[in-house]
C-alpha cells in the first residue's frame, strides 16, 4: 500500500495540472488528510471506560478528551455513560467494558470472591463530617452521644474508618451514638433541619452542601488516617480494570495512566480549564462550583509507590478485609 504522504503528493501534482489548478490542488489535499487522520485513529487501542453522567471521574475523562490527551499517549479513549453505580459494576464485571471506577473496599470484596482487579488511583477523598455553623462539634471524641447521619450504608469506607479511629479513642460509635443510614441528598436534608447533629457524607455532596453555606467541616476523614499512622493522602477511589484483561495491556494502562496523570495536573494548575467541564459538575452557583473544583484537585493523588501501597493494604485489614487474602501489591498500578 501507497504511504499516506506520497499519495497526497501526487494528487497535489496531478490537481495543480489540472483545469482549476491550486484550489482542487488544496482541496484534495484536506480531504486525504482528513482521510490519513482518521485511519491512524482506527489503528490506535481502544480504552473503554463506564462512568457516570455527572460523577466526578466523568469531569477529568471529559477534559482528557477535550484536549486529546488520550491520542497524545497513543490511545482512543471511549466513554460509555451508565445511569448508576450499579449499572457501572455491571458493565464492568460482564466484560462489556474495559473499566470502571469503584471505590476500594469494593476492590477488596471482589477480590475476595476470586475476581481480581487492577486498580489505577482516581482520587483520596474519602469524606467529612459536617456539621452546623455555630455546632460545638469539633473532633470525633465530641460525636459521642451526637445523632449521626451516615451517607452509603453501616459497609461504606467511610463509616468503617471513623468507628476504627474512634475505637482507637475509646469510643464506641455504634453504642454510644444514635446513627441514621440515608441517601446523601436526604441527610444533607435532615442536617439543615437539626434532625442530625452531625453528617457523615461522600466528598462531592459535602463540597457542595458546604458550598451552599450555613455548614461546614468539623473534620475530614482523611485527617483520621493520621491518628492511625497512615498516609492522609490515600487514593480510596480508582479506575479499575479486570487483572485478566490488565495482564495482557499492560502498555495500554501505561498510557491511559501517563494521560490521566496530565489531565489531573492540567486542572490542577490551570484554573481555566473547569469551565468546559462546568455543566458536568450541576454548579450554577459560583461558591459552589469553586468548592468542588477545590475539592477535587486537593483529591489528587500522587503516584503510588512501594510505601503507600503498603499503606493501601493496612487501610484495608484495618476497615474489615480477610487479613488472610488482602489485594496483593502487584493489582494496585504504580506511578512515576
């Protein structure tokens, strides 16, 4: 087969002999090139990924997207949006996609179960505890005796990891507090009303209930993984991919990893960039789209090495996993 590059010069000859000369000349040349550019991208691997509408990791796969990030590192990035998180782990676990982002435990209960997963990180925000301006609430010790309102059920990371810190203080959440499981958006509810003296909720619903005022943080969650001697920074969310499928692309999870890292680093120091994915984030009111812009990118998280996977693995005896089958070091994704 004829070279793309000799191709397009001889129909540039034979168009500027011809009748109409230099504009046929010019005009065939854009089409062929249209035509050059569009098989290279058919040669590209193809990636894969289920993600929600209007969730977080759709915001940074919308801007690696728009600034084809994907095609820079060699990759065609494909989108398919599900309705929710289950439709999500469906889509992951029957093979119908190449990935999809769940938060760690659920890595842990997977692998568990005899389904291993590659875990690339996505984000170390866990959660805060918010409570009312004006609340005396200020550390965990105060939440004894407290109502508690608790986004993700009694198995969510979050919950998981505050009774572990608080047991770590000589205090039992569970007995000595009245808690109430809900919907975020319904606790959020309840906590303007004084239903709950406090709230512990995912970190979206809290940048954006704290964005639209009259609440703030009495303590994040990370701030707990420091009382348990581990690094505050965590990535608990990531993109997950099955370790059979991840075994033999290898070089592709490199790629799409080196373009996730520049689009992270891209919305993190170029404040301009989030109003192209703005109508993603639902944010009409301006604090509350700086509060989830701010929140996000102080999700961000570094690299993985020896370390922080070490970390990772602790994190996960610590809230509740077979300490005789924790996620092995090889499926969690290191970085440069």
């Amino acid at each position: 087969m004829m070279p793309s590059s000799t191709l397009l010069i001889r129909c540039f000859k034979r168009a500027l002999g011809s009748r109409h000369g230099v504009g046929r000349g010019i005009g065939l040349v854009l089409a062929l090139a249209a035509i050059s550019l569009s098989a290279q991208a058919r040669d590209l691997p193809v990636l894969t990924l289920s993600v929600l509408q209007f969730g977080t990791p759709h915001w940074e796969l919308e801007h690696l997207k728009r600034q084809q990030l994907d095609r820079a590192n060699g990759f065609e990035l494909k989108i398919r949006l599900a309705a929710d998180v289950p439709a999500s782990r469906l889509a992951l676990s029957s093979g119908s996609v190449d990935g999809a982002v769940s938060d760690l435990l659920w890595a842990q209960a997977r692998y568990e179960a005899g389904t291993a997963y590659r875990y690339v990180p996505f984000s170390s925000q866990i959660g805060e505890v918010l409570v009312p301006d004006g609340s005396d609430i200020r550390t965990l010790a105060d939440l004894r005796g407290k109502r508690i309102g608790v986004a993700g059920g009694p198995d969510g990371l979050g919950w998981r990891l505050l009774q572990r810190a608080a047991a770590a203080q000589g205090l039992d959440l569970a007995r000595e507090a009245t808690v109430q499981y809900a919907a975020p958006p319904l606790l959020g509810q309840a906590l303007r009303r004084g239903q709950v003296d406090a709230l512990l909720t995912f970190w979206h619903f809290s940048a954006r209930l704290r964005g639209e005022g009259g609440v703030h943080a009495a303590f994040g969650l990370a701030d707990l993984l420091r009382t348990l001697d581990l690094d505050p920074r965590l990535p608990v969310l990531g993109y997950l991919f099955p370790e059979a499928w991840a075994a033999g692309h290898d070089d592709l999870l490199r790629r799409f990893a080196g373009a996730l890292r520049q689009a992270k680093d891209q919305l993190a120091s170029e404040p301009g960039h989030w109003q192209a994915i703005r109508p993603l984030m639902r944010a009409e009111d301006e604090a509350v789209f700086a509060a989830l812009r701010d929140s996000f990118v102080e999700g961000i998280p570094q690299p993985l090495d020896a370390p922080r996977i070490a970390d990772l693995q602790r994190l996960l005896l610590l809230t509740g996993a077979d300490p005789t089958k924790p996620m092995p070091a090889t499926l969690f994704q290191a970085g440069r």
